[in-house]
C-alpha cells in the first residue's frame, strides 16, 4: 500500500510545541528525501502518544521499538 | 459545485478537552452528534496541560469554593463576569469527581482521596495563605483527561471526523446558527454539516505571536469563523504572558524551575524579581514576573547580543536536583536553547501562553451578542466553550489550573444547555439557505486562481511579529496605533495569498492558508481592541496608565470595567458592562479593590 506523504506530513501536527518545533526542522530537512520504507517507518512512529515521543526524542525514555530508532535519530540531530 | 450534506442533532467542531466534554453529554441523551478535529482528539493541545484542574476538595487542606471564587475575581482584576465564576467554582468537585468516575488516573493522598497541590494565585480565606487545590495526574493532567474523556465518547457513539478542517459558520437571515462547513482533508473536498446545534471548543489562537508556548494547532479557527460571520468577539486584548518561554523557541519553562529555586537574572547578573517584588520575589505572579522582565529589557538590561531576553539561572542547583526534581527541563533547554542549565543559565522571555477573550458566551454556553438594546441574547443554534470562548471567568488574567476547570464546566454546561433545548423540542432543523456552501467555496476557488499572491508563511510571519512588537505585555499608545497601521495591512496581504501545491488531496499548504484567514482576524481584533483601552488590567500594562488612589496600578474601573466587543464588519468596537453581580444570593459581591500579592 503506498503510504500517502501529504498525510504523513500532516499527522507532524502535534499537540506539544516541542514536537512541532522538531518536526518543523525535520520537515524541512529531511522528509522530502525519505524513502518509501522510511516513510513507513515515520507512519509507525507517529501513532505513539506525544509526551512518549519526546521522552524518546530528547532521550529520557528509551526508543521503544527498533524500527523507529532511525526516525527518531534523524527528528534529534536536526 | 455539489456540496455533500451531512445532518445530525449536533455538530462540534474542536477535540480537545471542551468539546470531548460536550459531547459526552450529548452522545449520553442519545443525540446524534458529530465531532470534527483537524487533528487526532488525544493529539489536542488540552494534552500540553500539566499543572492540573482547580477544585476546592480540601483534601489536602481546607478550601471551600467561596475562597476559589475570590481568588478567580481578583485574579480576573474584576474584569470576569461573577455569575459565571461562581458558576464555575461551584461546579468544580462535581466535574472533577465525575472526570475520577471516567478513570481518569488523578494522584491520590495516602487515604485514596483524590491529592492536591497548591498553584500560584489561589488561597485560603480570601488571600491569606496558599491553599492546595489543584487535581493532577502527575505531569500529565491534560493527556490523561483527553485519554479518559475520548474513550468514553466512544463508548457513547460520538461520531468522530477526524482531519476535518471546519471552514465557515452557516447563518440564515435571521442569524441563526445551522452548522458549519467543513474540507476533508483526506479528499478536499467541502461538505455541509447541518444540524439543530452547533458548538465550537476550537481552542485559543495563540499562534498570534511569534513568541508562543501554543502548538501549531492553535489557529483560533472557532473565534475566526465566528468573526467572519459577523460574530463579535469578546475582550481579546488580554492574553496571558507565561513569563518563561525559551528564548525564541516558545517552549514553555515550568513555575516549578522557580519554585525550586531557579532565579531571574539581567545583564549584569542582578536578581532583578527583589525590587519588583520584594517579598515572592521570583515567585511573583506570572502577570507580575512578566511585566518586570518586559521593563528590564525596554530599559537595556538584556541579555545576549540584541539584549532581547533574561537568564533563568538554576546552575547553583546540584544536577542530582536538577535531574530528580526538574525532569525535562535539561531536555528541553539543551534541545531549545543549546544550552545545558547545569552549567549555565536559560534565556528566557515572556510568551504568550493563553487566550482570555474569544467568543461572547453566557455561564449557560450559548453563544450571546447585542441586540435590541439588551447586550447578551443568545444566537439560536450557537454555543462555546473552553479558550475559544469568553463566558468571561478568567476576565483580565487566568489563575492557572483554572482553564481545565473551565473547559469542564462549560463543556458540560454547553452540552447539557443544548440536551435541554433538544429535549424540549427547542431546538429545529431549520432550512438551509441556498448558498449556505458559497463563502467556503469560494474561498477555495480564490486559492485555487490566486496569481501574483502573497506567501502564506511569509504574512503570517509578519502578523507575528507586530503582534509581538505592538501589543506584548507592556503596551505604549503610539506603538499600539502603529500596530494598528500595520496589522490592517497584513490583513490585506492575507486576503491575496497563494499556493503553489495546488492538490486537492492533503494539501497542507491549503489547510495553512485556511488556517492564516482565522488567525488574522483574532490578530485585527486583538490589536484594535488593545490601542482602544487606555488602561492597565490583568495581563497587561498601558505605560500612559496612571498608578494613583482613583486607578491603582492604573485600572480605571470609571471608564474601563467594561468587555470589549469587537467587530470584523467595518472593524468597529463596542461595549458591555462586567457582571459584577453573582449568580445567587449565597454570595456578596466580591467588591472592587486594587489587585495586590
């Protein structure tokens, strides 16, 4: 199934402004090159609930699942 | 152009906490109700909340809601309406305990009562000592109430529509309210959600400012909607300032870092809060904090190369209290301002944090405007609640943990108003006018043919930067009627902006644009109705406003206790009176006086 980028885009709208910050510096970096496989991985990532990923981003908690560390590596370097 | 319709008993538009509180009271009566949300409901931002919810419990000390009620009047700087605040506060345990009936996870004393903690501005026996009154899921209050009410919704059959942009209210010629329209973002394409009810808890519109702790999502697309619609919109010059918002980044410092002995300093290193307040010191109220930094960096003193902000310095700290005590801190300092406060201390600046005006509402939630002389008639078919909406509790300033109370309270008493209503056959379908699809569409059609037009990121930075520069925490009457000037032109530019992406499907670019016609509005209205008020209340401070007997700290209860009315048609201002009369005779007035701590 093709993962639809303007969805994935959007669904970078959080509800903490630490996340938007990151990802508006993400978006703009990084999203445009992300292979599809990435992408999905992106997707995965984005159902987990806001207050655990930033613990994961900014690295209080560690990453919960393999197939996100990439992601989350790319949203904290920046 | 077809317009699909959709009808329903009740539509609401906004997920977060107020209208997931109303909903659940109209899915519970077996209303047929539709919930549309830009976003996921538990991605809103009621999630960011982490002080907790006011109510006078006593459990952890004694409190009764008369001592709650003084201190959300004197908080308000007696600008909020005392039927509504003592409406509020007295629903207060009755909304928290049915919140620990849903599930939600509130800390608990060692008895299993609900535990409580004291926040800044609220006491005991009318402002003689601190009172512990704030219910909390550790730092997580407003997730885990968004996670509690959502899945009872569901259990509710609320029909959820989700990454659904609301676009415009539809009124017919009498002004009456019969839903909205709304862009699927998935298609793009518009449909029609009529219904016998429309409630909007669509959230603040803090994105006004460049400096904003707010998340993207809060657009003020409920209090835009309203205005275009001919609306006016309720005292939106006061917008609370949270005194510690990373420099530049917006991200939100909490109280705590001060409570735990952080302290402010300015360019020489001074510890400024001990001649703004000698006492509290760094601990002052937000109101107080973020009016003393504003002056010392108008006088100079700072910080950084443009001496735009001051240092939070909390490097005297051990880092085993830093880390134990300040969790996230570091985090967010390192990741924000690149710097670790272990070693050295946060720039920091005031930020806008809260909207205290929106749409005019009564303690009951109905939406109410001017008309005929008499200034609060309900418009049928029309209710708010939560930031998006003026009932007015929080009036010139809001006491913090008072803004999950009143997304509660007025949530349910919106939802239970419109049950009523229904139930007693008030409440009709009423036709649809003909072209009830055609501003939405053609606000469409005009991004869609736009050539030679504006960019929407660059307009709407430079709404944010005026309203920053012309109508911060302290306001000067020149530059305010310069910010004027300036935000009317933006307005303009705003009316001709273009995108490239001219996709129908998950077009962001277009939802940024749609969401910039909302901002703007709440931007024009919040400059007009600050250059009109010559006077200092609340949250903040005219510098031609006289500290004297007849206007302590320069509020002119003579000529300004009154809510501003503001209107987009002809952006013309009006006026009507503050309730100063509570609700019932179980309590006095609570009399003017000059607002000190």
């Amino acid at each position: 199934m093709t993962i639809n980028r303007g969805r994935v885009r959007w669904q970078c709208r959080r509800a903490l402004l630490e996340l938007d910050l990151v990802f508006a510096r993400f978006l703009e970096r990084h999203f445009d090159h992300l292979s599809d496989d990435q992408l999905a991985d992106l997707d995965d990532l984005l159902i987990v609930e806001d207050h655990d990923l930033w613990a994961m981003i900014n690295g209080s908690q560690p990453v919960a699942d393999d197939r996100w560390k990439e992601m989350v590596d790319l949203l904290r370097a920046g | 152009m077809k317009v699909a319709k959709r009808t329903f008993d009740a539509v609401i538009v906004g997920a977060g906490g107020a209208g997931l509180r109303a909903a659940l009271q109209l899915s519970e009566a077996g209303m047929k109700t539709a919930v549309l949300t830009k976003v996921f409901p538990t991605r809103s931002h009621t999630v960011a909340a982490q002080g907790g919810v006011a109510a006078s419990l006593g459990n952890s000390t004694e409190d009764n809601w008369h001592w709650h009620m003084y201190d959300t009047v004197k908080g308000s700087d007696w600008l909020g309406d005392q039927d509504a605040i003592e409406f509020m506060v007295k629903k207060a345990n009755e909304v928290v305990v049915e919140l620990e009936h849903y599930g939600m996870p509130f800390d608990r004393t060692d008895n299993g009562k609900i535990y409580q903690r004291p926040f800044g501005g609220h006491s005991q026996n009318y402002g003689q000592t601190p009172v512990s009154r704030s219910c909390a899921a550790a730092d997580r209050t407003g997730h885990a109430m968004l996670h509690a009410l959502y899945q009872r919704n569901v259990r509710a059959n609320t029909q959820f529509f989700v990454e659904w942009m609301a676009m415009d209210l539809i009124r017919n010629a009498d002004g009456d309210v019969l839903g909205v329209t709304a862009m699927e973002m998935e298609t793009g394409e518009v449909s029609i959600f009529h219904a016998k009810a429309t409630i909007f808890a669509t959230g603040g519109a803090g994105r006004i400012y460049y400096s904003s702790t707010n998340a993207f999502i809060n657009t003020g697309d409920g209090v835009g909607m309203a205005a275009r619609a001919g609306i006016p919109l309720e005292d939106m010059e006061f917008w609370q300032f949270h005194p510690t918002g990373v420099a530049g980044a917006g991200v939100l410092i909490t109280e705590g870092v001060r409570g735990e002995g952080g302290i402010l300093r300015n360019s020489s290193g001074e510890r400024f809060m001990e001649r703004y307040a000698p006492n509290l010191k760094d601990l002052a109220s937000r109101d107080v904090v973020s009016r003393a930094m504003t002056t010392e960096i108008n006088e100079g003193r700072g910080c950084g190369s443009a001496k735009d902000h001051v240092l939070l310095d909390i490097t005297h700290l051990s880092p085993e209290t830093i880390n134990k005590r300040l969790p996230g801190i570091r985090e967010i300092s390192i990741q924000f301002a690149g710097i670790d406060p272990i070693k050295a201390p946060i720039p920091v600046v005031p930020t806008c944090h809260y909207q205290m005006g929106g749409i005019p509402t009564n303690y009951k939630g109905q939406v109410v405007v001017p008309k005929d002389g008499n200034s609060n008639v309900p418009i049928v078919g029309f209710y708010a609640a939560g930031e998006c909406a003026c009932a007015s509790v929080h009036g010139a300033n809001r006491l913090g943990t008072n803004s999950l109370l009143d997304l509660l309270v007025f949530g349910k008493a919106a939802g239970e108003t419109v049950v009523s209503d229904f139930q007693s056959g008030q409440l009709k379908l009423q036709p649809l006018p003909e072209d009830a699809a055609d501003v939405s569409l053609a606000r469409i059609a005009r991004l869609e043919s736009q050539t030679g037009g504006e960019d929407v990121h660059e307009v709407r930075l430079e709404m944010q930067r005026v309203m920053q520069k012309h109508a911060g925490v302290f306001r000067f009457a020149d530059v305010l009627k310069e910010g004027v000037t300036k935000i009317m032109e933006v307005a303009e530019r705003a009316k001709r902006t273009q995108i490239k992406d001219k996709s129908r499907v998950w077009n962001t670019a277009r939802t940024e644009a749609l969401e910039l016609d909302n901002l703007i509005e709440v931007a024009k209205a919040t400059m007009v109705s600050a250059e009109a008020r010559k006077e200092s209340r609340g949250a903040h401070v005219r510098d031609d406003a006289i500290d004297c007997a007849e206007t302590p700290n320069g509020r002119d209860d003579v000529n300004w206790l009154k809510h501003t009315l503001w209107y987009s048609q002809g952006n013309r201002l009006d006026y009507k009176p503050v309730n100063l009369q509570p609700m019932s005779a179980d309590v006095e007035p609570i009399a003017l006086a000059k607002r000190t701590y």
